[in-house]
C-alpha cells in the first residue's frame, strides 16, 4: 500500500487547467503532461505557509538555489556539477529561444529528432532558423537514431535539440547513443540543447546520462535543461535549471534573460524549489516512480487483452505510452471521433509531434488508476462503433 495518497480523485475543473477545461465536462483528458497527482505534502505545507502571509511581491532567488540543484544532480543522476554552471529560467522552452535568437542567425539549421515535442520543433520555425527532423527508425517496437542521416543534417546545422528521454517515444538513450550524437557534434561543431524535464521519470534497468557528462566538447557546448516541474506537478510555478559549463555562452545567456525582461522567480517557487529537491523529495519520487510503474504495467495488460491491433512502444523514460494503433486501419480523424465523441477521452494525437508521428497517439498514465480504468471502460464499451463515420 502506498503511503502517499495518489489514488485521490482531486477535481481540476475551474481552475483554468490546460488540461482539463473543455467545452465537455465529462471529457477526461490523458493528453497534457502533467499529472493528476498532487504534489507532495511538505511542498503544499510550505506553500501553505507562505500564502498566509497575504503578500506576494517580488522574490529572489535563495542563496543556496545553486548549490541545492547541484545536490540533486549528484544524488539522483551521478552527475556532479559546479553550482556556478546552473543558471535559473523560468522555463525550459524560454531558454530554447532565446538560445535560437541569440546564438544563430536568421537561415541557420537547427535538428531535432523526429517525432518530437511540438513547442521545441515550433520554436525554431517560429523564430526562422531552418528545421531539419532527423527522423527515428521505428523498429520491433522500439526507436533507434538513424546515424547515417543525423550526420548528413549535423553537416548542415549550427544546433542540435536532444529530448532526454524523448518525448513523445519515452526512449531512454543509451550511454552509446549519446556518445555517437556527443561525437558528431564536435566533428561539425555543432551546440547541442538538450531538453531533460523528464530525468527522474526512468524505469527498468534504464539509465540516464546527461549527454554534457560523457564528452569534454559538449559539457563547453551545451545547454542542459532541467525542471522539476514534471517530477513533483509544479509545471505552473516555472522552475526550470539551464546548465551552461561554458563560462562565455553562460554570461551571454545571463545578459539575454535581463534584456528579454526575465529576472525574478514566481514568489512560490522559490520554497517549492527548495523543499522538491531533498532527501525527502527524492522519496517521494520513489514512491512515485513504484506507483507509476505499476499504471504502466496495468495499461499495457488492457491493451493487451482489449485491443491487440495496439502496440505500445517498447520504453522506459517519462510518464507517457506512445501507441502504434495502425493496425486498426483508422484515420486520426476517425480515433478522435471514436475516443472525443464516443468515449468522452483524450489523448495527445500523433500529428501533433510532427509527420513522424502519424498513426500513433501519447496516453499520459500520471493519473490515478481509477481514472485509468474508467477511461479503458469507456474505450471497451465504444469499441464496436470506433470505425463508424
């Protein structure tokens, strides 16, 4: 039994969720990714704590911020950091662009691999530097890196946007594939962004390498990014850690978040910071992790038994399934009208991580299993009527 209550039912409606406030009430979402879990409690306490204080002003960051992160780094990933490096931003994506507007020029080429995250591929286009997708072997279930074509676009490229672990395929790469990308990149000199909000979400035997720890080149040619804001739900406090082992590109990312007007944490994340990143949050998490593992395998069993022309990607990174449905021979169109009109659920649809994604759709399992099963319910009882028009 789990010591901590993520089986509680906590209703988001009104509170402007992303997620969860539709036209249809009734809609349960599995797309956006955050979870329907609470945060820990000795984060809501100590939030708790300063919201009865009744004055929200401006805040700093704590004198210790640096140095707790770095603590973190060490005890979960083995990855030893000087607190010097670790730079706050508000957000993840933030740091992207204004690495994009700063650091490339108009017309420069950018790679990612593909399927990918929206909002990065987004960012470049968005900011107009060149997209090339360097799009992943899709194998016996799994996703590997076609090397061959990663090189042809790192001739091309200033930049390289990694997911680690990859959204949406929830591949953990192994510390051989990182070092081929950390390889290639100093043979063409190419800066490598790597997105890694999703660290501490690994399962199985899996390990996570932050790639700047494996290569001399990119540790001094790399922004990693780091969140805790999918480990302990605080997406909407922006807390996000850009580590920058260069000296030069690190003042230069400074000056950019001061001109961009980026300066001051929310007056909440500062304590959520600080109480996640302890020994008891780094508890929590496994707790979490234990939870989460066994939603994995209880999805994988309905589909299994339900719907067998489904094939869950083989993966052990994030709190995501990313889900093969091809066989079905349905159009998306048709799966939305099935899963949205039908079934009243939910999920993020394949096209939205680019063409690569065609045919599969991402199932968030951060949820408690009572919304798990009431939504495999309702996909079992509709499943007769999926292929009507």
């Amino acid at each position: 039994m789990y010591q901590n209550n993520f089986n509680k039912i906590i209703s988001r409606q009104n509170t402007y969720s992303a997620k969860w406030c539709h036209n249809n009430a009734n809609l349960i979402p599995l797309s956006v990714a955050d979870m329907d879990i609470s945060a820990p409690d000795f984060i809501i306490n100590k939030l708790t704590e300063f919201n009865h204080l009744g004055i929200y002003g401006y805040t700093d960051l704590s004198h210790d911020w640096n140095s707790v992160a770095a603590n973190w780094f060490k005890t979960q990933y083995q990855w030893t950091v000087n607190p010097e490096n670790i730079v706050f931003c508000p957000r993840i994506i933030q740091a992207v662009s204004l690495y994009i507007q700063n650091f490339t020029q108009v017309g420069d080429k950018v790679t990612t691999l593909s399927p990918a995250y929206h909002p990065i591929s987004n960012a470049v286009s968005v900011n107009q530097r060149e997209l090339l997708e360097c799009t992943l072997i899709y194998r016996d279930k799994q996703y590997q890196i076609d090397f061959d074509d990663l090189e042809n676009k790192f001739k091309q490229s200033v930049c390289f946007i990694l997911l680690s672990p990859h959204n949406p395929t929830g591949t953990v790469w192994q510390r051989d594939d990182l070092l081929k990308i950390a390889a290639l990149a100093e043979k063409y000199r190419v800066f490598i962004i790597s997105d890694d909000v999703h660290a501490d979400f690994i399962f199985n035997d899996s390990v996570y390498y932050p790639i700047s720890s494996l290569s001399s080149y990119v540790e001094q040619h790399s922004f990693i990014c780091t969140s805790p804001a999918k480990t302990f739900n605080l997406a909407g406090l922006e807390i996000a850690n850009i580590v920058i082992g260069n000296t030069q590109y690190r003042e230069k990312f400074k000056h950019c978040l001061i001109a961009a007007g980026i300066h001051n944490p929310g007056y909440f994340s500062v304590p959520a910071f600080l109480q996640a990143y302890t020994f008891q949050g780094q508890q929590w998490v496994l707790e979490l992790k234990n939870y989460l593992a066994d939603n994995r395998r209880w999805v994988k069993e309905q589909c299994e038994r339900y719907f067998p022309d489904w094939v869950i990607t083989q993966s052990y990174g994030t709190y995501m399934l990313w889900i093969n449905y091809q066989q079905m021979q349905l159009s998306e169109k048709k799966l939305k009208q099935w899963f949205i009109s039908l079934a009243e659920v939910e999920m993020s649809w394949g096209s939205g991580f680019g063409a690569a994604g065609d045919g599969f759709f991402r199932i968030n399992i951060a949820t408690p299993r009572s919304t798990l099963e009431n939504v495999f319910t309702r996909l079992i009882r509709t499943l007769p009527h999926a292929s009507l028009e």
